[in-house]
C-alpha cells in the first residue's frame, strides 16, 4: 500500500511538519507500507487565478502534487487551522486539484491530523477541511487526531513529549490503515497483522 504524506503548510519550523514527520515514521513501520513524506514547499503554486489558468495552464507545482496524490492508495495530511477554519494555502492546493480532470483526490481514502498552538488542536479547523475533500469525492477517515499547545509539545528531537500522544497518534493511523485497505485484495498480511496487533492490545475476553 502506498501511502503519501504531507503538511500543507510552508512555514520552516511549523508544528505540523513535525507532527507529519512523526506519523511517517509510524506508517513507515508498518509492513507492506510505502510511506512518501514531502514538504508542501515542493509544490509551489500562486493563489489561483481563473485568468492564469487560461493563459498558463496549471501549474507544475499542482501538476507534481496531483501526481504524488494520484499514486497514492491512502494520503495522511497535517494541518492547522486558521482562525478556527482551513488554512488558505490548503483550501488553495485543493482549488488548484480540483481543476485537473481527473480530479486526483477522487476516491482517495485520506486521515486529517493536525498540531496548533491553540486549545482545540486544530479540530475546527480540519472539520472544516472535511468539505471540500467531501466535494472531490475523497473519503476523509471519520476520527482525527491533534496536538494541542504544540509550542509545548515537542522535545528538541521534534519528538512528542507526552508517550500517551504518541500511542494515540500510532493507533488512529493503524485503524486508518486498516480501515483504507479494507476494501482492497492484495494487503492481506497487512491485515492480518493489524487483527494481531489489535488482539494484542485488547485480548479477546
Ligand atoms: C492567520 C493565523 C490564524 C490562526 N488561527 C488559529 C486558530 O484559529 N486556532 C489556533 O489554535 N491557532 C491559530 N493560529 C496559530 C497556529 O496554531 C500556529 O501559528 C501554528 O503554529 C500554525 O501551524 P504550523 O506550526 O504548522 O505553522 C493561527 C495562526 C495564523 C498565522
């Protein structure tokens, strides 16, 4: 299974292209996981414009990003939120996508996660997020996970500081693993090993 990662965020030491880093190296362990991370400063794109489109054509930026998504099985996306809603350069990315036909996101099985510096760990913000998605006909993974106060929570590893985050982050991401392969043949050991890990966790009573 392939699995693409990414924050859309542009910002050097932002929270959640560390929190992305972390959910990386979680997949990356999981077997029969390819696991891409790359930085949104990879994909660069201009606010769109109806008229640049007209005379330029999509951009490379979007066209590279709608191809990392288009290989993907499954997308883990961090973000944040912007006065309690989806960050511009996000709903952006996501305007600029849905202008290629195909649309890339279509069908894509995709888990939000997201770190902010404010009380609500970006949930208002990444509820938001869910629309658009919605729209393109992507399948946002109903739970989500969140670091609140992220000024606080990493060490100078970039590391969570609290174990028990950690724990709930590796568990969303194994549920959404297990949930995005599903419907698909050819994870069979992925899944068996996710029932194991499961009754290892909570043994059958
Ligand atoms: C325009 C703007 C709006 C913001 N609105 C919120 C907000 O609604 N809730 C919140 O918790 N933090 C808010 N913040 C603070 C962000 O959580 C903080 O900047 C965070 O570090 C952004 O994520 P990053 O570290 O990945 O860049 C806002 C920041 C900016 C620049």
């Amino acid at each position: 299974m392939k699995i693409f990662l990414f924050a859309p965020v542009l910002r050097h030491g932002s929270f959640n292209k560390k929190l992305i880093r972390i959910a990386h190296e979680i997949v990356s362990n999981f077997p029969e996981v390819q696991a891409e991370l790359h930085e949104f400063n990879e994909f660069p794109m201009p606010v769109y414009d109806g008229d640049l489109e007209t005379t330029e054509g999509i951009p490379d930026g979007v066209k590279s990003l709608a191809k990392k998504i288009s290989e993907a099985d499954a997308i883990i996306i961090s973000s944040p939120e912007y006065n309690g809603s989806m960050p511009g350069p996000f709903k952006n990315a996501v305007d600029w996508l849905s202008r290629l036909n195909p649309v890339p996101l279509e069908g894509k099985q995709i888990c939000l996660i997201g770190a902010s510096q404010g009380y609500f760990a970006a949930i208002k913000g990444n509820f938001h997020s869910r629309v658009p998605l919605h729209v393109l006909k992507a399948y946002v993974y109903p739970d989500y996970f969140g670091v609140a106060y992220a000024q606080k929570a990493f060490d100078e590893k970039d590391q969570l500081k609290d174990p028990k985050q950690k724990e709930l982050l590796q568990n969303l991401l194994q549920n959404f693993i297990h949930y995005a392969s599903r419907t698909e043949t050819p994870f069979d050991r992925l899944n068996e090993f996710f029932e194991e890990q499961k009754h290892q966790q909570h043994p059958p009573q």
